[in-house]
C-alpha cells in the first residue's frame, strides 16, 4: 500500500494502532449482543446458551467508549505530526497516545470481568478488588496521568506559538 508522503511512519503506526482498536469495539458490539442474547444464535431459533461476565450495560459502554481511544489516537496521529516537534518527541507522545489508548481499551473488557467495575485496586462499592480490578484499573491509571500532562504540554506549545522542544 503506498501512503502519501506527507503521512510520517509514526503517524501510520499511529492510524493502524487506532484502527485496531476500533476492531475490539466492533468485537465488542459482537460480545454485547452475545450478553443480551445470553448466548450465541447458531442458525434461526437455535442459540446455544452460555454466560459472559459483565453485565450488558458495561459490555455498551465498552462497545462505546473503545472507540473514542481509537478516535483520540488517530486524531493525534495528525495534531502531533504537524505541531513542528522534533522526530524524538513526536515518537515519544505517539507512544503515549497508542499505549493510552490501548490502556482504556484493557480497562473496559478487562472491567467487566472484575467484581468493583475495576475502579479501584481495593473493595469499594461495586464490589471487591481483585485481579481483574488491577489489570483493568493499572494500565489506564498511569497512562491516563500521563496522558494528561502531554495533552496540557502540547496545547501549551500550541498556545505558547512555540512547537519546538
């Protein structure tokens, strides 16, 4: 496949990264009617039956919220590779955006196997902390907080007119 010449690697590894997290938000689109139906039709009237974890309400909103990672991602891919950064420092918030999103995208499958929504490491009130808490909760919890400071540090080079390091 060629790619325009204006698109640097880094923002094809970017767009990829993003497209392959919309595909785990279509494959949870699948597992929510698959947890609505309570199990999987085979052909006209014949389901055979079977129970996820979760309940239909988080598989949604991990058929939802995936794909706003995915979007961030690839909206990323584009901001940061026109903002005049150098090659070091786009390379760094390109791998903070794929493993941002890719971090939220864990936390909302991985969520919905754990007994507190994975919202935090311990009991609350959703239920108690367990493996799944932390699986779900450590990766979106670091890259979040990182995440959060490239965003103001990018926006305050935009704002600033000043995109060079």
């Amino acid at each position: 496949m060629q790619f325009s010449p204006t698109v640097k690697p880094i923002q094809r590894i970017m767009i990829g990264h993003g497209l392959l997290m919309m595909f785990v938000a279509l494959a949870m689109g699948l597992v929510l009617w698959v947890s609505l139906l309570g199990g999987f039709e085979i052909y006209p009237g014949y389901i055979l039956n079977f129970n996820l974890p979760g309940t239909p309400e988080a598989w949604a909103r991990a058929h939802r919220g995936i794909p706003m990672n995915s979007l961030m991602v690839i909206a990323f891919a584009f901001a940061i590779g026109g903002l005049g950064f150098s090659a070091k420092v786009e390379n760094l918030l390109a791998k903070l955006f794929i493993f941002t999103g890719w971090a939220n995208t864990i936390f909302y499958v991985a969520s919905n196997f754990s007994q507190n929504r994975g919202l935090s490491f311990g009991d609350n009130r959703f239920g108690a902390g367990d493996l799944f808490s932390v699986i779900a909760l450590a990766p979106a919890y670091v890259f979040g907080v990182l995440s959060m400071g490239a965003i103001l540090y990018v926006a305050i080079k935009c704002l600033a007119g000043n995109q060079k390091n």
